[in-house]
C-alpha cells in the first residue's frame, strides 16, 4: 500500500513588511537583502495572530482541496518551532477549530525539515491502516525575530501550509522519504534562550536569547551541501536520474542555496518552484506552501515526479520523491 497527498492548501497573512520597511527599522537596504537573499518581502502576522491561526485557515483549504471532512481524519500532525504554546500542542488546538473528534494530535519539532518528517510519519501511519491524517507546516517566525538584528531579521516570514495524505489508488504516491540529523552542529542555528536549559527571566530577554540566532556562512556551506546530498539520496533509492524530475520543491530558505543546490544537481532553475521572494523563510511552513502554490498553478501536473528537500536546525535535513 502506497500513502499519496489527496489535497494541498496554504494560508499567508495579510500584511506584507517590504525590505524598504525594513530600511526604517534596522541599517539594511532593498539592494543588500535582494542580493543575499533573492527576499523581496515577506508576510507578518498580526498582534495576537497564532500559529494555530494560520494552520487552521491552510488547514480547512487543504480539506476542502481533498474533499475530506475533518470529522474523518485519523490523526493531525502539525511541523512547526512557533506553536502557541509550550503545552498543549498548537496540533490538538487546530483538531478542536476543525472539530476532528477522531484525530490524535501532536506536533512535531524538526525547524524548516519538519514538514517532512511529518510527511514520513503521515506515510507511516496510512500504511498501517489509518485513512486520512492531515500534515501542516505553520510558522509565526516574527514572534522568534530579533529586529534589531540585521543579519537574520530580513529572512524570516510568517504563514502556513498543509496536505491531506490518504491511501493510492494508483500510480500516484509517496515513492521515498529520507530523514537525517546530525545534533553536533545545533548551535549554527537556534533560540538559545526560553526554554528548560535557560528559562524565561528578565535577563534573558535583556540579552535578547530567546530569538533565532545564526551562524550565515557556516550555514550557508553545509545547507548546499547536505541538500545535494539529500536529493541524490532520494534520486538512488528511486532508481531515477535528475532529468526524471518535473519539480523540485525545496525548502525555501536563501535564493544563493537553492541556485547553488541546482547547478550542483544540473538541474534547470525554471523546474524549481520559488516563493521566497515573496514570503521569505517561512520555516516548516516552506515547503507544504510552496507545493500548494505549485499545485495551484499549474507547475505540479498529475503524473509528475515531485522532489522535496530541505535543511534546517537541529542540524535536520530530509529529503523525498512523490509521484503526483
């Protein structure tokens, strides 16, 4: 039995903070962010806007997409590392809004990977009797955003995505999905303060630990590299070469990593899907919202073979083939 993504949907705030927005607030320019990044602008939730907020909303689209009521969902997985709250899990609040009283609930802590690994554990579940399990990547990284920081500040974006995963018919389906992590390097990326190791307190906000600190260009290397890997991975285990590929969605994190990983790959820029521009580093959001968009216009056609990779804290990467 194969699993497959019955329906795709997303959900971005209203309100776009532009980089000459971002001119006003930190000592940057619409030409330095452009060059680094390929970021044009990116959505921002509102105050008191909720991760929970934006999942629900890419949530009930994706049902809709699907044709599933929510009543009929096995489980909800939702990827996120900006939930409402430590506890409960933003998961079990977006299963009450829904009214999926069958659903077990959680969430799952992987940064910009976590959408995968959802996915894998979505795939795991139909495959062993489970019908309907709804997977959402939702971020409100602004909430985890030192705007005083001129070197992370222009990435990040708010917004949220989510598929529908159910059993194959046909052809179409997860062909493989490949996890990885490697904790050594946990501190190129993370929030150093908030959590059990440095609780709450006056002195860490003083600090300002409780916002994504980076380290850019060691980042930068291994993130190209891993990713490469990554899809070569998944490339081999399916028997197919890059020319097989009529998509590829990555993890929409820095315009310089996806160019860098698809002229490694020999793989031409146009098959790419790209919203980053747009929406900046939405995190596990990324990825599910670029695919619903790449669905919705006409990028991802049935019978497709879909490549997703991504990269992020922990460290985490993933990879994946779909035949839509």
């Amino acid at each position: 039995m194969k699993s497959q993504i019955l329906g795709t949907g997303s959900y971005v705030p209203p309100k776009i903070l532009t980089n000459t927005d971002l001119e006003k607030i930190v000592d940057t320019s619409d030409t330095w962010i452009v060059d680094r990044t390929g970021i044009h602008e990116r959505r921002i939730a509102e105050p008191g806007e909720a991760c929970s907020d934006l999942g629900i909303r890419a949530s009930e689209s994706a049902l809709a997409n699907a044709g599933i009521a929510a009543q009929d969902l096995d489980m909800i997985l939702v990827a996120t590392c900006t939930g409402d709250y430590p506890l409960p899990s933003t998961a079990c609040l977006i299963q009450h809004r829904l009214g999926a009283t069958r659903a077990a609930a959680c969430d799952i802590a992987a940064a910009c990977c976590g959408f995968v690994y959802a996915l894998s554990i979505a795939n795991a579940y139909i495959k062993a009797g489970y019908r309907y399990v709804l997977v959402v990547g939702a971020e409100v990284m602004s909430a985890i955003t030192d705007w005083s920081d001129r070197n992370t500040c222009v990435l990040f974006g708010d917004g949220a995505g989510a598929t529908v995963v159910g059993r194959s018919e046909g052809e179409a389906g997860i062909l493989s999905l490949h996890l990885h992590a490697d904790g050594r390097l946990a501190d190129l990326i993370c929030v150093p303060g908030g959590g059990s190791s440095r609780p709450a307190s006056q002195t860490i906000l003083d600090e300002r630990l409780p916002y994504v600190k980076m380290r850019g260009n060691e980042t930068f290397k291994i993130a190209v590299k891993t990713m490469e890997e990554a899809v070569r991975e998944a490339l081999a285990a399916n028997e197919l070469t890059i020319n097989d590929i009529d998509c590829f969605v990555p993890h929409q994190a820095n315009i310089r990593i996806l160019k860098a990983v698809a002229e490694r790959l020999k793989l031409p820029l146009e098959k790419t899907a790209i919203n980053l521009d747009r929406f900046g580093n939405t995190s596990a959001a990324s990825i599910p919202l670029a695919l619903d968009e790449a669905v919705k216009t006409g990028k991802v056609q049935p019978g497709n073979l879909v490549l997703l990779a991504a990269f992020g804290s922990g460290l985490t990467w993933a990879s994946g083939v779909l035949r839509w």
